[in-house]
C-alpha cells in the first residue's frame, strides 16, 4: 500500500474532516481515504446533457393551469 502526504491542508478542512471521521465512527486517516475514494470513482457529469435532462423535467404540459382545486385533487388522488 502506498504513502500519501498532503501538505499545507487549511484548518478549516481539517475540522471539517475530523468532524466527518466522528460522524462516520472512523479515524482521521480513514475518513481521508474514504473522501478520496468517493471522488476516484466518481463518474464525470457532462454539463450539457445533465441540463438536457433537467430542462426536459420541468416542461410543463400544455394548457395546464395549477389551481388550488387541481393540487387538492393531486393530493388526494389514488389515496383510500
């Protein structure tokens, strides 16, 4: 297993970490590692098509109105 050094980490992320280590119920060094971990394996967001996606969401039909009596209705529907 390999050695890693970071240097010249802002105290405030060192707090944060530590913070994060208690949370989690691990030591500095592991939460470290996991933290590291989570961003390797990450997968890449492409901008564009995630903004595709999001504006695709929030089209809305056409000739509809939100009104208090269709959110009432909403609510309630497929309820007992």
């Amino acid at each position: 297993m390999a050695t890693l050094t970071v240097k010249n980490i802002s105290d405030r992320v060192v707090k944060r970490l530590k913070a994060r280590a208690v949370q989690h119920h691990r030591s500095l060094n592991y939460e470290v590692i996991a933290c590291l971990e989570a961003v390797a394996q990450a997968t890449p967001v492409d901008p564009d098509s995630f903004l595709a996606h999001v504006r695709s969401l929030r089209q809305r039909p056409a000739n509809f109105r939100l009104t208090d009596k269709t959110l009432a209705q909403l609510k309630t529907a497929g309820r007992p």
